[in-house]
C-alpha cells in the first residue's frame, strides 16, 4: 500500500473550507495549522495522532462522503461532525499544540538577559525554539 500524506493543495483547500464549519471553523484551522508544522518538522506529535488529523483533514476537503458537500446547508453537517469528535478526543494534543504556537509567537521577546561586566551593562536576547 502506497503512503498518503497531505499536500500543499489540499492544506490551502481546508483552510478555504474552514469557513462552512461554522462554530468549529478555529478550531479546524488549529489542526490544519498543527498537521502543517509536523510536516515542516517543526512539531512532533505519535503518528497514529498525525494519521487522525489529516483524516479529519482529507474527511473536509473530499466532496464524496457521508453527505455530499453538494447538498446545500445539509452537506458539511457531517463534517462538521466528524471535526467535532477530533476535537473533543484530542483536546489534549490540539490545547498542548496552541501552547506551542504562542510560545513560538513569543519566543522572540522572552528570555532577555541583561549581563554586566566592568561597569557595562550589555543585553542580549535569545531567540529560543519551542
């Protein structure tokens, strides 16, 4: 069996297709957002995990499931659904991963260190990787 990831393409297609999500659209993003920094290399999650979220993902962005996206309001009820219960049984991993990105959002204002040698004060700022 061939190995299937996700590609830039369809990253850009669910982040378009956030918006029908309605309540969970955030949400959704924070898992396109979580997927794309594991593929990066810069966040490590189990793979089973990685495997879930971009099921949720590739579930989103297909147009054949449960109910067809086609069907007007009815058509991303079932997608909806479906990242509803990624959410709620990984909460966990999706609330460590928002901790992740604001600490990397942050980093480069934390950690300030001023040094002092012979009467002159120097400061340094270290840019730190989550």
């Amino acid at each position: 069996m061939a190995k299937r990831s996700i590609n830039v393409d369809e990253i850009r297609k669910a982040k378009k297709l956030a918006r029908f999500l309605g309540e969970f659209s955030e949400n959704f993003l924070v898992i396109v957002r979580l997927v794309e920094a594991v593929i990066k290399g810069e966040y490590q999650i189990e793979t089973w995990n990685l495997v879930k979220l971009i099921g949720a993902i590739m579930y989103v962005i297909l147009p054949l499931d449960a109910v067809p996206d086609a069907i007007p309001v009815l058509g991303f009820t079932d997608d909806i659904a479906v990242v509803a219960e990624i959410l709620k049984s990984m909460a966990d991993i999706i609330n460590e991963f928002k901790k992740w990105e604001e600490n990397k959002l942050a980093a480069p204002f934390l950690n300030f260190i001023v040094y002092t040698s012979e009467e002159k004060v120097y400061s340094k700022t270290r840019y730190l990787r989550p």
